[in-house]
C-alpha cells in the first residue's frame, strides 16, 4: 500500500491543476486552449465583482490572460464548447465524444425532473424551437415564445419555449454558438460541434476515458470522486470501473493523510510517486481564486486536504453570512491562507477591499501583507482599475 503524507497529496494536487508551477505564458490562443484542456473544464459564472469566475479561473494560472482570449476558442476556432460538467463550463471540443452518454442519459431524466418542477407544456415547443433554428438561424431566449407570458424570475420562471431551449442544449440537440452580453445563443448541434467530433463511442468506452481522465486531473481519488469529476456517471459505475482496472493493474490503491492527521484509502495510477517526485513546490507567491477554481470545486475534497472550509454565501441572507456575499480564498505556496472580500467600482477605477480573514493558525505579517499587495496590483492590471482602497478595519480576525 503506498501511503501519501499530506504535504504530497497537496502538492501533487495542485499541480495536476497547474497551481503548482510559476504563473507564466500568454495566456491566449493554443496556450491558453492547453491550459483548460489540463484542467479538464473552466466552470461558467455570470457573477462580476471583479472579473466572471471562468476568467478569473484562468488568470489565476495565467497572469497575462485576458477575458477577450477565451472567445476566439469557442466561436471561431471551435476548439472549445459549452456545456455541463456539475455546472455549465467550457470544455475542449475533442471531449465533445463522451458527452453523448451525458445527453442519452439525460434526456429522459431531465425530461422528467423538469416536469416535476411544473414547467407545464416545454415539451410540446420542441419542434417549434429546433424549426425556427433551422430556417432562420441562431437564437437566444428573447427570440422565442414570442406570444408567451414573460417573468424576471430566475430558472424557476421560464416560459415554455425557453425552458425547451435550455432542454434542447442540455440533451445536445442544440449548442450555444456565442453569447451576447452573456446571453446565450444557441444554434443547431450539426453547425456548431466540428464533424471530427461528432462521433460516438460506446458505453464502456466513455465511462474507461470518464474515469481516466477523472484520475488523470484529481491524481488520485476515491470512486465518489471520479464519478463527480465530470457529474456524468454514478458513483456505483465509478466503483465497477475501479474494481475491474484494480484487477487488470492498472491503477493501485492508495492511502492519502488528510489535513486532520486522519488517512483516507483511494486509487491512483501505478507511477504516482513518480508523478509526486515531478511535482514542483507551489511557489510562495499569493494568489486569488474565484470561488468556483476547480481546486476548489469539490469542497469537501479541499477541507480534508487543505482543512480549508469554504461556502459560498450569495444565496445566504445578508445578516446570516459568516463572511460575505462573494469571498476570495487566497492560495499561498501550497496553502489556503485567508479569504478576502473585495469588489471592483468601476466608476472610481478602484479595487475595494472591505475585509480579509486569515485561516487560523496564519499570522499576517508584513512578508504576507506584501505578497497580497503583489498580487493586487496584478488582479488591477487584469481588472483595468487604477488603485486598491482599503476600507477601515480590514483585516480581521480569524474565524
């Protein structure tokens, strides 16, 4: 049994998603396209206090990116879609393949589940939907259902025909073209995905590459999480995967220390020491994460890691909030050091910090202040804002 101590893990974690080398390159065209192919997926957020979550995921890893890069991967070169992992993402086009069993699967559940939620008569505007694509070219939500009783309600209120818009995408029939003002626009699947990649492989297959590439981004993991990886499969097929590989040899079992001191059994490729001993030490420097950074995606996964418990609080009520409407957790070397609640105002070009928490057991010294105030500077040149204010009282105590 090869048994990782925790400091590996956590190495060997971040750097599977390259947080663990220098933050350099451009940032834009096949480097940039490499970088998320790495990844595996960049999550797709509308929120902006500073920059949207996918692009700030980006220049967490990429100082030089810049929001503009991303669109010519997906509505030119095609080398990008849109679609669902366990939320909407961009995705490399050569994954395209192994989304078909996301889209078999999930017609009839999604159908059903949608039903449930009493979107009354969605289905009956399929055809009208995939007619009027067909005849007269992409279309967003504001094209359809024209006749149709409108609401600035959320999900929960969506008229018909944008409710089988939405099905139409996530079962593939459709695909989002481009946005427009981060609205989507959708057209059919057939001129939007390269032939190349509309090709279909079998069950096995997609749950083998499934699997694998899980494994490949999360350096080891247990069945549960290899199923939530892509949000594809169950953790009960995961297990039969990881049952039979055992058998053949292809991966091994592994024993993971947590944050806590505690050892957690799950499965990693043969070479894992191998690919541990390649791993680079995180540099010191500070970074900012969006809340969304597929480090962090799995949340319990970084708590045990990391002992690092983060919740996002949009939703929460704003009295009932621990620390804020939209927290950045800040990654040093290889820990999470601190949250920081800070938002863009555009119309005085400043970068406001109303607070920072340090994690407990972390003194913020004057070393840890410079490495923050570095960082900064470079989220104001991503930003294009001017200056940093701080409001008084801003540092905090930790919690």
């Amino acid at each position: 049994m090869v048994r990782l101590d925790n400091a590996s893990a956590r190495r060997l974690f971040l750097h599977a998603h390259a947080l663990a080398e220098p933050p350099q390159g451009p940032g834009k065209g096949q480097d940039l396209l490499d970088l998320i192919t790495r990844l595996g997926f960049v999550q797709v957020d509308s929120v902006r206090t500073i920059e949207r979550a996918h692009h700030m995921i980006l220049f967490a890893r990429r100082p030089a990116y810049r929001p503009q890069a991303l669109a010519p991967l997906l509505e030119r070169d095609r080398t990008l879609f849109e679609q669902w992992t366990h939320d909407a993402a961009v995705i490399p086009t050569a994954f395209y393949p192994y989304w078909q069993l996301r889209f078999d699967k999930g017609r009839e559940k999604l159908r059903e589940r949608w039903e449930k939620w009493r979107r009354e008569g969605f289905a009956d505007k399929f055809d009208a939907v995939l007619d009027q694509i067909r005849d007269h070219g992409p279309c967003g939500s504001a094209d359809v259902g024209a006749d149709e009783a409108r609401s600035k309600g959320g999900w929960w209120d969506w008229h018909p025909s944008k409710t089988a818009l939405e099905y139409l995408w996530r079962a593939g029939d459709l695909a989002v073209c481009h946005r427009e003002n981060f609205r989507k626009v959708y057209d059919l699947s057939d001129r939007v995905i390269p032939v190349e990649h509309r090709w279909r492989p079998s069950e096995e297959d997609s749950v083998d590459w499934l699997c694998r590439a899980a494994l490949d981004r999360l350096g080891f993991a247990t069945q549960g999480e290899l199923a939530a990886f892509w949000d594809t499969i169950s953790p009960a097929r995961a297990g039969i995967w990881v049952k039979q590989a055992l058998e053949r040899g292809e991966i091994i079992p592994v024993e993971i220390e947590l944050h806590d001191g505690s050892w957690r059994k799950s499965v990693a490729y043969p070479d894992i020491l191998e690919r541990i001993a390649a791993a680079p030490t995180p540099p010191g420097r500070m970074r900012v994460l969006s809340p969304f950074d597929p480090a962090l995606r799995d949340r319990k996964r970084a708590e045990r890691l990391f002992g690092f418990h983060y919740r996002i609080e949009i939703f929460v009520p704003e009295a009932k909030r621990v620390y804020g409407y939209y927290v950045f957790p800040l990654l040093e070397g290889d820990r999470l050091v601190g949250r920081i609640d800070m938002s863009a105002d555009r119309k005085a070009g400043a970068l406001v910090v109303r607070a920072l928490w340090p994690e407990r057991g972390i003194r913020w010294g004057q070393g840890r202040q410079a490495r923050l105030e570095a960082e900064l500077t470079r989220v104001l040149r991503f930003a294009g804002l001017e200056e940093v204010v701080w409001e008084p009282g801003w540092l905090r105590e930790a919690k």
